[in-house]
C-alpha cells in the first residue's frame, strides 16, 4: 500500500488508485473506445510491461473490466466499470483546466459534444443553485468520516 492509501482522505484514497502517470491516458483512451492492450500500447506509446501492471492494478481497484473476446490463445478487451465512468466527468474537467492553461499549439486537440448536440466546455456547479464550484465559492466542513491522520490536519479539529 502506498502513503496515499495510509492517509484519511478521499483525494489522497483517489490518487492512491488514479494517480500514477499514465493511468488517466489509459482511462481517457477507454472512455474514447480504445478497447485492446495492443492498441492501448500502440496509441499511448507505452511500454507493454508498464501498461501491463497499469491495467493490472486498474481491474484490481475495480474501475476497469476484463471481457473475453477470443478463447485461444485468451485475449480480453478492457472496458470502463461503473467506477471507471463515474471517473470520466473529473477526466473532461482535466481536460478543460489543460485547454484554458496549456494548450497545444493549434488549440484543444479534442471538443467535446454533449448528447444533446451541442459543444460544450465542463463546469463544476452546485446541484442546488447551479452556481459554478469554484476555490472562490466552496468551502471543505467535517464530513461524517472524518478522522485524525495524516492528510486531515484541516478536519481533524472538532467545528
């Protein structure tokens, strides 16, 4: 286990399962369709060793799939589980804050259309007032599960 998972926070808890190098590549390249470990290490340029372990440790965390598509010799696609989608809003956002901040030269590499036909660039808002959450407009409290640790110096003072 590393620190990451040692610590009492679900930032450092996501991390500890999403934040090594190459995994949100990985993630970005399923959520776009990308579904065999050769094409995954061909598109990525990735060792095949590395993406190995990679996707390895991403079925064990439960937020991506094996499927079967040939028994022999056995081969599997890889594919988003519900944990894995629930992890693409967060990618797009990532993908916005790179657009504003450090765009390719050229522009945005990729736009994204919403179901309901139209581009769109993702905003984080408040189910409530549909205000935008922003570091000016959000505020972290004592949840339910907090606790003293490392990485909870904040919370871990009674309110």
């Amino acid at each position: 286990m590393n620190r990451f998972g040692e610590m009492h926070c679900s930032i450092a808890q996501a991390v500890g399962v999403l934040g090594e190098p190459w995994t949100p590549l990985i993630l970005r390249d399923l959520f776009l369709g990308v579904r065999r470990f050769d094409d995954l290490a061909e598109d990525l340029g990735i060792s095949r060793n590395l993406l190995a372990r990679r996707l390895d440790h991403l079925v064990a965390a439960g937020v991506v799939a094996k499927e079967p598509y040939q028994e022999r010799p056995v081969r599997h696609d890889y594919v988003l589980t519900e944990a894995g989608r629930d992890v693409v809003p967060a990618l797009i956002t990532l993908m916005a804050w790179g657009d504003r901040w450090s765009t390719p030269p050229g522009g945005p590499p990729a736009l994204l259309v919403h179901s309901c036909g139209e581009l769109f660039t993702p905003v984080v808002t408040c189910p409530h007032c549909g205000g935008a959450a922003t570091a000016d407009t959000v505020t972290a409290v004592r949840g339910p599960g907090a606790a003293q640790g490392p990485g909870t110096m904040i919370l871990s003072a009674p309110s």
